[in-house]
C-alpha cells in the first residue's frame, strides 16, 4: 500500500485525504514499496522546499510508528484530524529537528489510545514546548525507575535523585527542569505517572531499555554477604567480583540473617566467606544454628569453618580459587547470566 493509503487507512478523514492530494509521490527507497512522501503545499506558510526533508522524515516516521501499533486504530478516538494538523504543522515549524520523530510517534499513540481529550491536547502542547534535551532527559528518568540501573563504580541502584540533583544542574538545566514540572511530567526528583505515560507515547518500546542509552542493569535478585570478623578487604574483593558479572551484593548483618531465614527471600542466596575462628563464640553459634536450619540458602564463599568446633549447613561450596573464579562459580551456580568470555572458557 502506498503512504498515501496508509496515512488515509489511520486518518480517515477529508482534511486528511486532502493534504495528501497535495503530495507528490517519492521514489520508492526500497522495492516495490512507497515508503515516504514530500508534502510541497499544505497551507500558504509552508510552500519553501526548506521544508521538504523534515516533512519526509516525518512522514517516514509516521509509517515506522504504525507498525509498532497491533491491531485496528480506534475510530473512537478523542485525537482527530485537526489534531493531526496540528502535530504536523509543529512538528515542521519547531526548530528541533530532533523532535521529528517523537511528533509522528504521538500521533500515532494518540490515536491508537483510548486517551483523554485533555491528556491528549496536554501531551501535544508539552511535546512543542519542550526541547529535544528535556524529551531525553524525560527518557532517562523512565528507564531508570523501570530498571535496577548500576551506579558506575558503585555496589548500588541509579536513583533519579542522582539525574535531577539541582546541585549538578547548570542555569539552563535548571530552568529546563522547572518546565518539566510545571507540566506536571516531574514531581519532586521523580518522573510522574503522567510523565511516564507522555514518554510512552513519544518513544518506542526499543528506545525505551537502558540498552538503548547505554546503561547496565543489575541482573536478579541480590546476592547477600556475610563477612566473618567483618573484614573489610575480604569484602571489599569479593563485592567487586560479583559487580564486575552485573551483581548487586547486599551486605548483610547476623541480625538481618535471622529476618530472611524467618521471612522474604529478598536476596538469591547468602554467601559466607571469612575465618569463623575470628568471630565470637555466640556470633558463631548463632551463624552455625542458621546454616543448619536452611542450609540451601547459604554458600560457603571461602569460609573457614573449624573455628570453636562448630558445624556449618551449606547448599555448595565454591572452589578454591581467586576472588574471580569463586565469584564466577557462585554466580554459575545460582543461575546468574554470565559473559559469553566467560561461559566460552
């Protein structure tokens, strides 16, 4: 089907029917297929050639954004032609020209969607007043509460905070933020409902995983560590093992122990490592009693046991090894994904 069909088969309507009678038909940019028009005349304010390139663009992009919608568009939909023109015209008036896709997307989504009358005009007005960087920003701010984003260098989750801190905001970033509040799409250092929904209707699925902007995210639930005799190296190398496979560690207490032997599983596994002749006698014992209630929640990480002559239940024991191999064990083990490098060896 040509453009031409498929504009009309989403918009069927006569101010529609007619802007497209203005469109000469492009060659086709792959075989067999009419993929994307030139609109030359639409209104007396857009005859200038200038305008040709952004209008091919957006109506590519208008195509590529159909196909991504399953199923009929609604009839019923409160987005009509005259909001159709009204996208169309901002989108080849605005001076950001990085906004071209974003416009064609919306108007898809909006007419795809059983939105609102006054969420549909508030997401068409937002979307002319804000600039491609807010638009982004907005992007980030989704992908990050949706996913549990590494905070490089940390043994932490990306918080939002850490984007909108106005400390790290410049003049102009400051002011952009304001905007994005008063539109109601930030509250506080978080992105709203409201604001989530906008960027889902201005971004693909595919544009909106932290891969597309090149972000990690920690895989699975975290693995808890206890540290015997709290030795902060032994810690410290494991820790940055397990993050180097995507890992989050949580560092966990003989006290908070207890509360997960006792209740949620909020962590995949508790792996020991350390020397129990280094802990007290209770402290051990307590351990000891733990490990030996529910010994397929522990893993014995490199711990040494012999100390005060007690015993210790453990689902496996990682081999002997460096830091590295027994992390890459335990993570094996646990069903964690590891790098093709490392699954290859």
């Amino acid at each position: 089907m040509s453009f031409s069909g498929k504009v009309v088969e989403v918009f069927n309507s006569k101010s529609v029917k007619a802007l497209l009678e203005l469109c000469p038909a492009l060659e086709s940019v792959a075989p067999g297929a009419s993929l994307a028009t030139s609109i030359t005349k639409v209104a007396s304010e857009i005859i200038s050639g200038l305008y040709k390139d952004r209008v091919e663009k957006f109506c590519q992009a208008l195509l590529d954004a159909r196909e991504d919608v399953v199923g009929e568009l609604r009839k019923d939909s409160v987005f009509s032609d005259i909001d159709f023109m009204d996208i169309f015209r901002a989108c080849v008036n605005d001076g950001d020209s990085l906004k071209v896709d974003a416009y064609a997307r919306l108007a898809i989504s909006l007419k795809a969607m059983a939105v609102d009358k006054g969420v549909c005009r508030h997401f068409v007005l937002s979307l002319k007043r804000l600039a491609y960087e807010d638009i982004e920003l907005l992007r980030k701010l989704y992908v990050i509460n949706n996913n549990k984003i590494i905070r490089s260098g940390t043994n932490s989750v990306l918080a939002q905070s850490d984007i909108l801190h106005d400390k790290k905001l410049d003049k102009i970033g400051f002011a952009r933020l304001g905007e994005l509040r008063v539109l109601g799409f930030i509250e506080g250092n978080k992105i709203t409902e409201l604001g989530e929904d906008f960027v889902k209707n201005i971004y693909s699925e595919d544009c909106l995983s932290a891969e597309s902007i090149g972000l990690d995210v920690w895989q699975g639930k975290p693995i808890g560590l206890f540290v015997a005799a709290n030795d902060e190296e032994l810690r410290r190398d494991m820790v940055s093992e397990f993050n180097k496979l995507r890992i989050i560690v949580k560092i966990l207490t003989l006290k908070e122990i207890e509360t997960i032997v006792n209740g949620e599983m909020t962590v995949s596994s508790v792996v020991i490592i350390g020397n129990s002749s280094k802990m007290p006698y209770w402290e051990a014992s307590n351990l000891s009693q733990l490990t030996e209630k529910v010994p397929y929640l522990f893993v014995n990480g490199g711990f040494g046991a012999a100390g005060h002559g007690l015993s210790y239940g453990f689902r496996f024991s990682a081999c002997p090894g460096s830091f590295k191999s027994k992390a890459e064990y335990i993570a094996r083990r646990l069903d964690y994904n590891l790098p093709e490098s490392i699954t290859a060896e």
